[in-house]
C-alpha cells in the first residue's frame, strides 16, 4: 500500500502540488510513498494562513503558550515508537538510533517548556533622574524552518519548538526524501492545544525554498542542510534582509593521543563513525592517531568495525541500517573506489561485505594513510567510512583540524588534563569533545559548528534560539510632573 504526502496547513492536512517526488524505502529500494511539491502560490497561501494565526499566538498568555510544550512532551514520550517506525520506514536508520534522535528533540521542548523564563526581558531602574529603562522580548512573525533528511524529527524539534515557544508562527519545510516525521510532529502540536495555523508544514524542493526565501512576510530563515545549499540560503535570505543561520555539513576529526585508553578510543571512534551509516553532521569521519600507536588503534578499529551487522533498521539485531537513496550508496562507493588510487590503505572494505540484496546498503570501510588532498579527506562523504590520518605530534593534528573548512564537532581522547585544556582552547571548532565522541550540548546549551559548518551568527536551540526567533526592543521612560518639563535642544544625556 502507497501512500500520499501533503501538507499540514490551519490545523489539517491538505494536499497541494501538481508535481510530486517519490519517497523510498531505503531497507528495501522500493518506493512506498509520494510527496506532494508545493508551488510557489501554495506556499504564498500557507504563510497567509500563519501571519493571521501569528497575532493572536503571540498576544496569548506566556503560561498558556507553555503549557502546549508540556503538553507536547508527554505526546512525544508515550508515543516515541510510533515516531521512531516512522522515521526508521523512510530514513532507514535502526530503530533504537530513531528513538535517540526522539529523545534529543525532546530535551528543546522540555527547555521551551521553561519559556516564561527564557521570554523575560531586562530592567534597570533609575538610570538617569527619573529614567527607567526596560527590554522586552517580541516574537519576529513568521518565520521558516528548512530541515535535512537525517534527522527528520530531532531538528525539526530543535527548530519549531523554540520559534512557537518565542510567540512565531512557523513554516517547516521538511526533507522530500523522509516528510512524514514533520507532519506527525505538527499533528502532535495540534493535539498539545497549539492553535490552528501556528505550524504548519509544507512540503516541496527548491520552488518551495525559494518562496519562502523570497517572501516579504518571512522574517527569518532557519536551516540545517549541505554546505553549498546552506551557503546559497545565506546569501538569498540575508540580501532579503532576513535573519538567518544556515548550519552546513561537516568532516568531524577525532584526536587519539598515545597516552589515551586505545579500546575506549576505538570503541568511541567506531560507533560515532558508523552510527546511523555515518549519515549524522556530528559523526566521526577522521581519526587522528598521534604518534607511535597508530597501528595498534587501526588494528582495534577495524577488528570492531569487522563486527558491525548491517540490516534493515527495523530489525533489533541491526548495528546499521541502510543510506537514505541509491545515489547516496552510488556516491559512497566512488568515494571508496577512488581512495586507493590516491594513495590510501584499505584496511576494511565496504565494498566486499555481506549485505541484504535489495535495499541501499552499503558496508562498512576504513581506510588508513589518508592525508588532506585526497577526495576521501577533503570532502564530506556522508557515509559509513572511517579515515584514519597519521601524524607525529599534537601540535599537528590541531594545525590539521584548524586547516580545515568545515568545523562542526571535534574531539580528543587523551588521559593528559594538559593536552585535553590546550586542545579546548586552541581548536578552531564549534563543539568539542574531551572523552566525548560526539559532543552535541545537551538542550540548556546551544547546537552549532563554526567556518563552512555554519553561515549566520546564532546556534540552534537553547538560549542563543530565544535571540534569534526574537526582537529585542529597548523602552527608556520618563513620568513627568508638568512643573519639570522645559525646553532642551541638546542631546540626551544621562544626567
Ligand atoms: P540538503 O542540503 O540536500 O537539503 C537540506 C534541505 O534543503 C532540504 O529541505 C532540501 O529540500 C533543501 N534543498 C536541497 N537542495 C536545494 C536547493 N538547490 N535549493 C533550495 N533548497 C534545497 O541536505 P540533506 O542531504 O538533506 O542533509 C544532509 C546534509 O545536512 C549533510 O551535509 C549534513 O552534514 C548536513 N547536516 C548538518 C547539520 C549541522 O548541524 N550542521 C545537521 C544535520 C545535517
């Protein structure tokens, strides 16, 4: 049975587009499902119906706005299975890996859910003769969501929750290769209390993207995607004059001491590596082996990555699941194919594995000796493959992660608190790990890389969203008796 996806549009679904696109099942190739594209007029017609419903959901009591957060917390908890089939049916990632991105998602709303407190503003009394001066908070309007296909609910909820939570109404535009997460997630806010209008979800490609882009009444963009797609994002939306922050790919490095606990290193690099099929901005693609113990640690990590099953995701016995299309299995196998080639060791091949016959699996590689220049280090592959770089010292491999473009994660695995500090201050990256692999804040702090891995100035969710989804407004105040007032050309002072 096939299904159709439309949009989520005024509290109901809605179907709309004369073009459509297929959405697949990666664990079998087969295409289970179309999406509807919205057209530039649909998507003109939904942030109508959102700037309608934006002004009485920003005017609703704060308390009130938070209850639908609390609301929506207990939804998501009781009904996590039926998120993560959702996700695992059209992203293919294992099921126990979709209910962790759940969970993640989960921890902004329960952070929303303190938004009293997050919306406050400031007030300094006094600070001239009888001046008092206040900043309040106020929502932006509307604003867009543009989210990627590897996490279809986790940054959906990183994004919305706060831009509803903030008094906006929002327009999500979900991936076309996995829709359904987002239509879920805004029928889920529904039934929390969030009223008519204030989420809605539209589906489409690059005609949606640039309406929203182009659309006066969208005040902000938020995007997580591909490099180059986050690049041209920042450009259009900013020429516009919208806020915006773009989060882009990634080539996440790993630093592994000689005085580090080389099983709990290979432990760590492996399962940050080929978790989710390597399809996650924060995976591990580089493990920097500093010094002599590089042999040993490539010889622990291929021996664990030897034993990884990949399978359907919906299968428990499952380590890794399938890539999202056939182009994106096409792509990964060149990328192997070409590292030889350039002079790289293949220790374990991905190529050569025992896989399921259909479906877009793809196994596991690792490659050794690899250096910068080659299309295996330089580029973001987005797949299961390990690339393990030697160098002699410390202060190489901070050069080497500080040399290049993209800087969303790194991490050090080390028993030197002195290495450990030095590293923390000196690396050129937006989050790190000490020990941590994959060192995403936790919600109370804010998610984003640095350099090509994120274009705009705030991170995602946390306190740095509550900035970006709103506009500060400074009110000085003065309460006269009409006996002080007089006439006064000169500028104000705070006298
Ligand atoms: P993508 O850039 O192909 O697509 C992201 C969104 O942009 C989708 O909604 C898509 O419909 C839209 N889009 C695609 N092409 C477009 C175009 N030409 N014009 C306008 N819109 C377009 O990314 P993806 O393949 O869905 O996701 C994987 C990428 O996202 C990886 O590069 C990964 O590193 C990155 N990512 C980054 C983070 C982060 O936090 N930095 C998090 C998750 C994913």
């Amino acid at each position: 049975m096939t299904y159709t996806i439309g949009h989520y549009v005024g509290g109901a679904r809605l179907a709309g587009g004369d073009r459509s696109a297929g959405i697949f099942q990666p664990a079998t190739g087969a295409e289970q499902g179309r999406v509807q594209l919205a057209s530039t007029e649909f998507v003109d017609s939904a942030v109508q119906v959102a700037s309608e419903a934006q002004r009485s959901w920003s005017q609703l009591g704060s308390a009130k706005r938070a209850r639908v957060m609390f609301k929506l917390r207990e939804i998501i908890e009781a009904r996590t299975d039926e998120l993560s089939a959702i996700i695992t049916s059209e992203h293919g990632k294992v099921l126990s890996d979709a209910a962790g991105e759940v969970a993640r998602g989960l921890e902004n709303v329960e952070f929303c859910a303190g938004l009293v407190h997050h919306m406050k503003g400031e007030a300094a009394e006094q600070v001239a003769s009888g001046i008092d001066v206040l900043q309040r908070r106020q929502a932006l309007g509307v604003v867009a969501c543009i989210t990627p296909f590897n996490f279809p609910a986790m940054v959906p909820l990183w994004m919305v929750t706060t831009a509803i939570a903030a008094g906006n109404a929002v327009i999500l535009k979900p991936s076309e290769r996995d829709p359904s997460a987002a239509i879920w997630i805004a029928e889920a806010f529904t039934e929390a209390g969030l009223p008519p209008g204030v989420l809605n979800v539209v589906n489409g490609d690059k005609e949606a993207v640039d309406a929203l882009l182009e659309h006066p009444e969208v005040r902000a963009i938020s995007f997580v995607g591909s490099t180059p797609i986050a690049r041209y994002i920042y450009e259009t939306a900013a020429t516009r004059g919208k806020r915006v922050q773009a989060l882009g790919g990634a080539k996440n490095h790993m630093v592994v001491m000689p005085d580090a606990d080389l099983d709990a290193a290979a432990d760590a690099a492996v399962s940050a590596a080929y978790g989710s099929a390597g399809e996650r901005c924060m995976a591990v693609s580089v493990v920097v082996a500093v010094g002599d113990i590089a042999d040993a640690l490539v010889e622990k990590l291929a021996q664990r990555a030897r034993t990884l099953r990949v399978g359907d995701g919906r299968d428990a016995t499952s380590d890794m699941g399938p890539l999202i299309t056939q182009a994106a299995k096409d792509r990964v196998l060149e990328f192997v194919d070409g590292a030889e080639g350039e002079g790289a060791t293949i220790v374990v091949d991905g190529r050569t594995q025992d896989l399921p016959e259909a479906g877009f699996f793809v196994g596991v590689s690792l490659l050794d000796n690899v250096r910068p220049g080659m299309r295996v280090y330089d580029e973001e592959i987005f797949g299961p493959v390990l690339a393990v770089v030697r160098v002699e010292t410390f202060d190489e491999a901070v050069r080497l992660i500080n040399s290049s473009k993209f800087a969303n994660g790194t991490a050090i695995f080390t028993r030197d608190g002195r290495s450990a500090r030095q590293f923390e201050v000196a690396i050129e990256v937006g989050m790190v790990g000490i020990n941590v692999p994959i060192p995403v804040p936790i919600g109370a702090f804010s998610f984003g890389g640095w350099k090509d891995s994120l274009f705009g100035d705030t991170h995602m969710y946390g306190p740095e969203s509550f900035n970006f989804y709103t506009r500060r407004k400074v009110v000085t105040s003065r309460w006269l008796e009409a006996s002080e007032s007089q006439l006064d050309l000169g500028f104000p002072t705070n006298g």
